[in-house]
C-alpha cells in the first residue's frame, strides 16, 4: 500500500489531473471496475464504468489494508448474478488508484502488492 502525501495530490490537482480509482474482483468470472464516467482500458483490461465509493478503510500494521468498505452500483445486476451463482467468499478485491490529465491520458496507476512480488520473482 501506498500513500500519497495530501499537499502533493493538491498540487497534481491544481495542474487539472484528475484520480480514479480501479477495483479488481476476482470472482469465478472476474470484474474490473472504474470510478470513472467512460470505459477505460488498462493494464489488459476493460474497466466498466460503476458508481463507487470507499468510505472507509483500516490498515494493518504492515502499511497493507485490513479490512476495506466498497460500495458499487450494480443497476445491471451483474455482480448480485456473480454472488448468487457461486461462493464468492475469501475471493481478492484489488483497489488501486491512478491519475489522468486533462485529456483523460492514464499518468499512472499504482502497482499492487501482486505485481510487485511478480516482479521481485522475475528480479531475482
């Protein structure tokens, strides 16, 4: 897990770069979820465009979250299916952030704590 400092994302901010946030559920049928207003491709990915919010977060000792509260729209009823047709349960939830200019250009996404031990392996 990584913080960003406040008065930094001000600064990034006033320049008009916007954060966005990436949620990767893996369920039996993995879904890729973006709080932004249009279909974003990313990382191999086609990121839906959802309604979220993450209200809270509690973080463990090591810096990693403990336990995360995400709450997604699901007017189209596809992750209610995905719950109600197959245990779900102990599945992992991805959240990470990145940032877009003001031409909605991806400046980064945060790397998860499973790519970097991929990449400390392939390092190694």
């Amino acid at each position: 897990m990584r913080n960003i400092d406040v008065n930094l994302w001000a600064e990034i901010q006033k320049e008009g770069y916007k954060e966005f946030f990436l949620v990767d559920l893996a369920f039996n049928t993995p879904v890729h979820f973006t709080d932004l207003d249009f279909t974003l491709y990313a990382q191999g990915y086609v990121y839906i465009p959802r309604s979220l919010k993450l209200p809270s977060m509690n973080y463990a000792v090591a810096m990693s979250v403990d336990r995360a509260t995400i709450q997604l729209a699901d007017l189209d009823k596809q992750i209610i299916a995905a719950l109600l047709s197959h245990d779900e349960r102990g599945k992992t939830a991805v959240i990470r952030i990145g940032a877009l200019n003001p031409g909605n250009q991806i400046l980064g996404i945060a790397r998860s704590e499973e790519q970097d031990r991929k990449s400390t392996r392939l390092n190694s």
